[in-house]
C-alpha cells in the first residue's frame, strides 16, 4: 500500500469563519491517502465541518471510507509507505462510509481536496456583529433597537 498525503493551508477568513484547504495529490499506484495533523488555527473546544472531495472529482470509482485519526500529542503522524504507521495517535472510527461510490480498488491520478470550516477561529462570530456599526463608523450604523 502506497500513502499520499498533502499539508493545510489557510483558505480565507471572512465574518469570523476560517477556511482551510488541504489537496492531497493522488497517484494511480496508490491505494491511501490521507492530511496532515489538523492546522495549527483549528480550535480543537469549538465545533467545526470536515467536507471530505469538496470538488466532487472521481477518486477511484468505489466506495471509499474516511476515519477519523486522534492525535494524543503534538507528535502526532501518520507515515508509511507499504503499511500505515501512527505514531502518538489512535484511529478513532469511521466518519464517512462512502465518499466516491462506483466500483474499482486502486485510486486514479486525481487530487482529493479536504476542506475545514470553523465559526470563531480567533474571533468569535458575535465580534462580526459587532462590526456592522457598533462604533458607527463601520458597515451600516448602530442597531437601531
């Protein structure tokens, strides 16, 4: 089994809403691939979205499953090349059944693309209220309640 995996970047930040984009370029010899440790900005107490193939693109024709690996560390790693090896980390469960349904066993030269949504990150999303004219001099004025 051959492993591909790919870093995370940030996207954008926008009304208190970070994005983080990770693509994962994909060979035809490979059979898994996988991130990078979740990014550094991601606030781990807050809620967030994991959009798994966010482009929808054809990975290998088959049902492909995503787990969900814990780190216990900031060591935290996957590697392998053959067989999958985690060190200070667990895989948690399975977090996704079928991400690319049809039917085949190796995956195809495509890129994975694996998105993070997150409300707060460094602001919280009120903060973004705020700045529609809390001081009235920004956005609309003042709320007029």
């Amino acid at each position: 089994m051959a492993l591909t995996r790919g870093n995370w970047s940030v996207e954008g930040s926008f009304n208190g809403v970070t994005t983080w984009t990770c693509t994962v370029a994909v060979g035809a010899t490979e059979t898994d691939s996988y991130t990078q440790r979740t990014p550094v900005g991601l606030d781990s107490t807050k809620p967030w979205t994991l959009i798994v193939n966010s482009a929808g693109t054809d990975l290998d024709g088959q049902a492909l499953p995503v787990d969900l690996w814990v780190g216990t560390s900031g060591d935290a790693d996957l590697s392998g090349a053959g067989a999958l090896t985690a060190t200070d980390c667990y895989n948690f469960k399975q977090i996704i059944a079928d991400v690319d349904p049809g039917g085949g066993s190796a995956l195809i030269n495509a890129d994975c693309i694996f998105k993070i949504i997150q409300e707060g990150g460094n602001r919280s999303l009120d903060s973004k209220y705020n700045e529609i004219g809390g001081d009235g001099t920004t956005g609309i004025g003042p709320d007029p309640s």
